[in-house]
C-alpha cells in the first residue's frame, strides 16, 4: 500500500510538470496515459486497502476466537 501511495504521488507530480510546461498533443497523449495510470494506481489501492481490513477483521476474529473459544 506505501509503495502504491508514492507511485500515486510520482505520477501527480509527473502531470503537474507537464501541465505546467503546455506540451503539444503527444505530450497531451502521455498525459493521458499517465492520469490513467494513476487511476488504475488508485483503484488497485483501494482494493487492497479492503483486503487489508478484511484481513485485520479476520485476525481479530481469530485471535478473539483463541482467547474465547466458548
């Protein structure tokens, strides 16, 4: 999840500069692709982001289990 949050922040970075900079349209195409990017990035995140808790409840439900197992 920490490595997906800064690939997210490059790629914010990355369309900032080169909307800064008024690129043509290939440089307009690459922005595109890269808003793309950032979007399946952002997406993929939060899939795992509900895996994680999904996990976390999971866990607490065993552990609660193994401390209370009546």
């Amino acid at each position: 999840v920490e490595r997906l949050t800064q690939e997210v922040l490059v790629l914010r970075e990355k369309v900032a500069i080169a909307e800064s900079q008024g690129q043509e349209a290939t440089g307009n195409r690459r922005q595109q692709q890269l808003l793309l990017m950032l979007e399946g990035l952002v997406a993929e995140r939060n899939r795992l982001n509900e895996a994680l808790q999904a996990e976390r409840q999971l866990y607490g439900s065993l552990v609660k289990f193994h401390t209370h197992p009546d």
